[in-house]
C-alpha cells in the first residue's frame, strides 16, 4: 500500500482536482485506491459524488476514534474507488485534537490495519499547516504537489519543502517528496513554460513528465459529482490525468523495495 499526501499551502493550485481526478484514474486502470478527504470544505468528498451532508460518519469520527475506517469509509458511486469522506464536522477536530495523545499520527494508526486493502491511499490536505496537514503528512510515504506555474507558486514551494524536511526529521522519517505536477498549464503563456523549465532545471526527475492543462471541463466536473476523467473522457485534463495515473503506477513499480 502506497500513501500520497497531496498537499501544497498555497490554496487554489488544483490539490483536490488533483486528488479526486488520480483517485479515479488509478481506479479505471484495476489499482484499489482510497481517497482521504482531509478538507472540512469536503470538496473532495463532493467532487467524488458523496452527499457529504447526510454522512453518518466521516474521517472526524476516524481522528477522534469514534469509528473505524470500515464503518466510515464510502465507495464513490461513479468513480469506483473507496472515499473517507469529510464535512465541517472535521472544522473541529483541529481544537479538539490538540489535547489528544499521539495527535499527529490518528490517521497513521487508522489506515494501519488496512495494508492488504489497498494498492493507493491519497490524502487530499487543506491549504495550511494545520493539525489535520500534519496528520496527512505523518501517515504518508510520500507527497505529492500540485503547483501552477507561476511566480508565486515558487515562492511557496520552497516554504513547502521545508515542511516536509521538517516533519521528515522530526515525525516521519519514510516521508519524502514522490514528485511535483504541474497544473493548470497554458503552453501560450511565456511565464509557464519558463517556470516549467525552471522545475525542471532545480527538481530534475521529481517533477513528472505529466502536464496538465488548464481545461474548462475539469472544472465543470465536481457540480455534477463525477471526477473529471469521467465526466468527459475525452477532454484534455481527462487525458492528462490518465497519463498521469499511468506514470504514478510506473514509478511505483521502479521502486525496488515496497513502501
């Protein structure tokens, strides 16, 4: 079983498209994967086709150890794959958690018992360092980060990175960066492509081969409540997406020893 917490702290760079999107597209290609909706906005649980309001039990029952993944976990009806879902219940479970013991590490010991279950588990983080990032972070084996590319993204990339380093050295000595995807890409935009080669010069082969577009139909998706692969197969993102589920299986079969 591979963990991918999807995270960037920067908002608004594509996380849950992302996180929604791959979830089904490894799905489509046999892998069971698991979707972990860390987001009290609960896009991801939404953009996944769940109702997250009539939930009788989300991942803020699984932190506090009310309920066990079993009893909380859903199937996507149209995407296939398996959803911890998430409502604004979880807004406070970051008060709440903050007196618990062995705070940063609920979700770790939830998805523990559960490594036969599953090929992929990802973790789609809200947009902070937060409680709720850190638990999503100290679960994982690896991170995955959706960035524009833009100047700004930059800027916030290197304030992720360490992060990572940070809960590398002190939390989670598996965790490491698996790799960075660039989204919302427009190849006529002159910034793009030479922040793109500047990622590309810096991070070499963590950045994926994979380019995702800007693409109106992506976008369209999660108000229908099907991932963006299946709402239209054929759009560019959908594609992309796909590429990008077939390059992630590719790099995990690379790897010599499993996670």
């Amino acid at each position: 079983m591979h963990i991918f917490a999807i995270a960037n702290q920067k908002g608004g760079v594509g996380k849950t498209t992302t996180a929604v999107n791959l979830a089904a597209a490894l799905a489509a290609k046999g892998q069971r994967t698991l979707l972990v909706d860390l987001d009290p906005q609960g896009n991801a649980t939404m953009g996944s086709g769940v109702e997250k309001r009539s939930l009788k039990s989300s991942v803020y029952q699984v932190l506090l150890q009310l309920a066990t993944l079993e009893q909380a976990r859903v199937i996507s009806p149209a995407g296939k794959f398996d959803v911890l879902p998430a409502n604004r219940d979880l807004a406070g479970a970051e008060v709440e958690l903050v007196d618990l013991e062995m705070r940063e590490v609920r979700l770790k010991a939830a998805l523990a018992g559960h490594k036969d279950d599953y090929d992929f588990v990802l973790i789609d983080c809200p947009p902070s360092l937060s409680m709720l990032t850190l638990n999503g972070l100290c679960a994982a084996h690896g991170v995955i980060i959706p960035m524009q590319c833009e100047y700004y993204a930059l800027e916030g990339l290197s304030d992720l990175v360490n992060t990572i380093k940070k809960v590398h050295a002190n939390l989670n000595r598996e965790l490491k960066i698996i790799g960075l995807l660039r989204v919302m890409y427009d190849p006529r935009n002159t910034l793009s492509t030479q922040v793109s080669a500047q990622l590309e010069e810096h991070f070499g082969d963590k950045v994926f081969k994979t380019l995702v577009p800007r693409n109106v139909r992506l976008a369209e998706a999660p108000s229908y409540g099907i991932p963006g692969v299946l709402f239209d197969k054929a759009a560019k993102g959908a594609q992309a997406y796909l590429a990008f589920a077939v390059e992630m299986i590719a790099r995990v079969d690379s790897w010599k020893e499993p996670l």
